[in-house]
C-alpha cells in the first residue's frame, strides 16, 4: 500500500503523461505513454478482493 505523498507524486507524473499523451504525434511512442498511465493508475488504485 502506498501512502499520500506518494500517491500524489503519481498522480502529479499521471497528469505530465495525459499532457504528453495528447501532444505526441509517433502513435508507438503513444501507445506507451498510454500503457505508463495505466501502470501507474494501478499503482495507486485500491486493491480489490474477491
């Protein structure tokens, strides 16, 4: 579990990634921007149990 500082730490990186995200042109350097956003939103997501 992470704590505060560092959830908003992400979520401050997530939002530099959207701005990239959406000024990029290369669709390959897009797609893995794309798949850095979801890495780090699933950083900070809550765990889910079944």
């Amino acid at each position: 579990m992470i704590n505060n500082d560092e959830a908003l730490i992400f979520l401050e990186e997530i939002g530099r990634l959207i701005n990239d995200y959406y000024r990029c042109e290369d669709h390959e350097i897009k797609n893995q921007i794309f798949k850095d956003i979801q890495l780090l939103a699933s950083a900070i997501s809550p765990e889910t149990t079944d």
